[in-house]
C-alpha cells in the first residue's frame, strides 16, 4: 500500500512525492532483502542453485538497493525534506 502512495503521488505531482518514493524504495528493498534471506536460510545451499529461483531473487534485490539511488541516500533525501532542506 505504501509503494502504491507513493506511486500515486508521483502520478499526481505532489509536493512530497520525493519524499515518499525515496520512503518506499528503502522500505520496500530492504523488506523484500529480508524475506528473500529467509527464504534462502530455508533452502540451505540449495537456496543458491538456479533450480530454485531464490538465488536469481536474492541477486535482483540487492542490486535494487543501489539501482535509482542506494538505500543510504533515499535515508538523505527523506531526512533533508524532514527539516526542510
């Protein structure tokens, strides 16, 4: 729901869209990191093994976390809209 706000904010020019796309990348990769992890802890070695899919996952999400900006900027560009930068 958060990603799907954030979207919709894009869409509509909000002022804060900013804001609340940078909120969402960070959330929404690092949400999905760690449930890839789990899933990968779940399959063991085989988690690793293309046969599964996990492996092609876990890739994909860490690279989403530095694609458009890394995680530790979106924190940045949240805080300085937070003073008012």
């Amino acid at each position: 729901m958060f990603l799907r706000q954030a979207a919709w904010k894009l869409d509509q020019g909000a002022a804060d869209a900013t804001k609340f796309c940078a909120m969402a990348k960070k959330f929404v990769t690092e949400a999905g990191s760690r449930v890839a992890d789990q899933c990968l802890q779940l399959h063991g070695g085989y988690g690793y093994l293309a046969d599964y899919g996990i492996e092609k996952t876990v890739r994909d999400l860490r690279v989403h976390q530095i694609l458009e900006g890394t995680n530790e900027i979106m924190r940045l560009i949240v805080a300085r809209q937070m003073v008012g930068r």
